[in-house]
C-alpha cells in the first residue's frame, strides 16, 4: 500500500478532514490519489474534536477526557449524547477534496463490512463544516481491516464512484446509507433493506414475486458468495414474507430471526451490483435461474 509523508498528506485547498473510527494497526495510508487516511495525533484531536487527554474503553469509546471549547460532549444530556460518543471517540482522519468523494467513501465503508464506523462531520481548510447526515452509526463493532485488505476496500470505493451518477445505484445507495443510520425503528429499516434487494432482483418482473424474489436470491447467493441454495432459497423467502407483512400490517414477530441475516445479503448484493451491474440484468438473472 502506498504511503504518503504525514507533512504531506492533506495539503492543497479544499481538503476536508472527516474523524472516525477504525481498527487497524496501519498508521495511515492512500486510497486514491485525492483520498487519505491516517491514525489521529493529539494535534488532530484538539483541532478537530475539541478534546485532550483521552483516555478509551475497551469498546474504543471515550473512557475519560478534556473537554476543550467547542466540544460536543461538553453540554447537557442531549438526544445526540450518542451520535456526539461515537464522532468524539474517533481515532483515525479521513481527508478528501470534496463532499461527493467523502460520501463515495462512506458507502464504501459501509458495503465493505458491516460495523458502526461511519463519516459524519468535516472540517475544511477553509474552515467551513461538513456534514454527511444522517450519520451511518447502527451497529456494533468498529471496523476491523488489516493492510492486506486495504487495497479491497480502495476498490470499493472507486467501484462506487464510477457507479454514482447511474440513477439506479445512485438511489439504492442513498437508501443503504438511510438505513445504516440509528434513525429508523427496526421495521422501517427492514423495508428499506426489503426494497434495495427488490429493486437489485426484481427489476422488470410484475408477477410471481415472491418466488422470483426467493429463486434469484438464492441462485446469486449460492453462484457467487458461497451460501448453501436451500439456505439461501428459505432465506429469500423469509425476507420477502416478513417484508410483506411489515408493509401491510407494520410489524412482524420474525423480524429479529431475519434482520441480520437480510442485512449482510444486502450489503453483499449493492457491492456486487456497484461492481457489475450486467450481473443484475433481467436476462443474466433469468439465465441464472434456469443454469444447473
């Protein structure tokens, strides 16, 4: 993985810098030519997060800290005391030209593996703010990656900037990033994986939709992802049906057997389909179904 001096990186204009969060032993590295990143020096944390002598948990959460003027922890209890955790307890800068190319990057994180790391706000060398809103912080875990999946992740994240601009992707991407907010109850964020996974398997059909929806499902995820087709066929389904129910009753008691799962297809598939979308054409799925 290339690197880039630290004096170096940064430099020009318009760059914004994004804190997050990540798990890596790798100080910084280059994603692209106008995307860096780099671990966050107690230089950083006092100019971007307004907070000296830190000191994390176990979870890489703020255990103890200086709160100085400016930081969005030192206030009363808000309904963002959580959202507020997570941005302050970054350990890692992100550093883009523009606001499009951080979104870019934001899917990417997102698509690459499922975890609670996520952009949210930016600040520019001119000293205006950024913001990615909503910020995509549902989940758990930080994400995990070492320096021989970088280079995964920086293809990724080009696969989606060539891919922005097509209305389709453009759309699903959108609704991903909504959905991978803490804003949405369960059930909404189960239709909103429901129909990301529609549109990527149903994209002309009009009849039969549920078993449509179930067979592609399981061909694609068993050609190409190594899920087993009887697992992934009943997993089709399961999602199809409780999707159905929330859309015509507003709640289903299966959700919480199905909703991991139908998330890590979803995120799995809208990777896939930002990588080749040929795959997704009505005819390939069609051909996919009627193979061996």
């Amino acid at each position: 993985m290339p690197r880039t001096p630290r004096s170096h990186i940064g430099a020009g204009d318009n760059t914004i810098e994004f804190p997050f969060r990540l798990n890596t032993t790798v100080d910084e590295f280059v994603l692209a030519d106008d995307l860096r990143i780099l671990r966050m020096d107690e230089a950083a944390r006092k100019r971007l997060l307004k907070i000296e002598d830190v000191e994390y948990d176990e979870r890489g959460l703020l255990k103890s800290f200086v709160a100085l003027p400016g930081c969005l922890l030192d206030d009363v209890a808000t309904p963002d005391l959580d959202v507020n955790d997570q941005f302050c307890s970054s350990n890692y800068v992100f550093m883009a030209p523009s606001r499009e190319r951080a979104i870019d990057f934001n899917l990417a994180l997102k698509l690459y593996r499922t975890s609670v790391s996520s952009l949210y706000i930016g600040y520019s060398t001119d000293r205006s703010t950024c913001f990615l809103a909503p910020p995509c912080y549902f989940g758990t875990e930080v994400l995990s990656i070492d320096e021989n999946r970088l280079p995964e992740l920086s293809r990724l994240t080009e696969q989606v900037t060539r891919s922005r601009t097509e209305p389709k992707f453009g759309l699903m991407g959108q609704m991903y990033l909504y959905a991978m907010s803490r804003q949405p109850r369960k059930e909404a964020r189960f239709v909103e994986f429901a129909i990301i996974l529609e549109m990527l398997l149903l994209p002309t059909s009009s009849s039969e939709l549920a078993y449509r929806f179930a067979l592609r499902f399981a061909k694609l995820l068993s050609t190409h992802f190594g899920y087993e087709r009887p697992d992934a066929y009943a997993l089709g389904k399961a999602i199809y049906t409780t999707r159905s129910r929330l859309v015509h009753t507003g709640k289903d008691d299966a959700i919480d057997q199905v909703a991991a799962r139908a998330f890590e297809a979803t995120r799995t598939l809208l990777a896939a389909y930002s990588a080749d979308k040929g795959v997704f054409r009505e005819e390939n799925l069609d051909a996919l179904c009627l193979s061996g």
